[in-house]
C-alpha cells in the first residue's frame, strides 16, 4: 500500500470527525448518546499526538501511539475496543514502511481478535464485529484471488457497509445497547458505523 501514512491516519480522523453528529445521534438512539463526541476526540487527540512525528515511518510504532492515544483519550467502551485494535495490528506491521495484502490481512486478523477478547463479543450481537468481520473476510478473498491492495479494501469496505445495514435487522446483546432487547432492531449499530467510516476514509485516500 503506498501513500503517506500520516496523512493516511489524518483522512481517517478528519472523516471520523466530520461525521461526530451522526454518530452520535445513532448511539444516542440505542445507546449513550456519546460515541460520536467520543470518537472525534479521540483522534483530535491523535492529531496532536502525530504532530512533528513525520520522520517516524515504522508503521507498527506509528500504530502503537495511535491505539495507546485511543485508549487514553476515547471515553465508553470505544477506547479500549478501538485501541486494543490499532495495538493489535501493529504487531504484525512492526518495522515495515510499506504494506501488502498479507501483512493488512494479518493487522485485519489481528485487530479483530483483540476485539473480541477484549469486548468479549463475537459477530451478530449487534457491534463493530457485524462490520469488520465481514470486511476482514471479503479483503482475504480478494487478496486469495491476487487482487491489488486497493481492490481487497475496497471489498472489505463495501462489505463492511452491508455490514451495517445487518446490524439493523438483529438485537443488541451487547452494551447499553442490550437494555433495549428487541426496541434495540431497527437501528444501526454506532460502532459497526465507525469502522465502516474508517475503511471508506481508507479507500477514498487510496483512490485519489
């Protein structure tokens, strides 16, 4: 994968940012009401964080200060969850200044391990899992059928999008959101909206 991964991680976060409202206004609905004013300052904080790190280009390490930065500046259940996620696919990403299919698809594996080991959740509960499960697998068969890294995440991006269109057709078992039981069908699940924000953020730098 080429690109700048400043500005990469910059897209991610501006996109993040600018959809605060919605995001906010979904978890308001199911949840508390919070997930996009926590979100936008968590990567406001990694902004900061990133500012004057230009010269760093090991990504895994990059990586580590954005999950760390994540999990020390998100409120909710996002912080950990999300932080646990960028620490995990770091790991695999370690030294390396450019990134192919197999090494994303193992920061993918990764990532959504950590996930599920730290939320304790796995897919159809109605999380972030419905949206980055689906899109780890679409990524894996494009890169199995040598597709370009461009091509597998704009995959994973377009099944983490029918990702979150399933997250309205099941109940929440998982979270504030759980309280709700069956009033929780219907909605779209916040955190499964923010991972698919970030792959199309992803995909929109990648296509410029």
């Amino acid at each position: 994968m080429s690109g700048n991964l400043y500005e990469v991680i910059s897209a991610v976060g501006e996109m993040i940012i600018g959809n605060r409202q919605k995001l906010t206004d979904l978890d308001a609905a199911i949840g508390d009401g919070d997930h996009g004013i926590n979100m936008a300052r968590g990567f406001e904080a990694v902004k900061a964080k990133l500012q004057g790190m230009e010269m760093e280009s090991d990504i895994g390490k990059v990586l580590k200060i954005v999950g760390m930065t994540l999990i020390s500046s998100v409120g909710g259940a996002a912080g950990p969850l999300y932080g646990t996620a960028f620490l995990r696919a770091a790991a695999p990403s370690q030294g390396k200044t450019e990134l192919d299919t197999q090494t994303i698809g193992l920061m993918l594996e990764a990532a959504i391990a950590g996930i599920k080991e730290r939320g304790k959740a796995t897919t159809g509960e109605k999380t972030m899992l419905d949206a980055l499960v689906p899109a780890y697998e679409a990524f894996q068969d494009g890169a199995n059928t040598g597709k370009t890294v461009t091509a597998c995440l704009e995959l994973a991006y377009e099944a983490a999008q029918q990702g979150v269109e399933f997250t309205k057709t099941i109940i929440a078992t998982k979270g504030r959101a759980s309280y709700l039981g069956e009033r929780s069908r219907g909605h779209q699940d916040p955190g499964a909206t923010s991972s698919y924000i970030m792959l199309k953020a992803l995909v929109e730098y990648l296509r410029r």
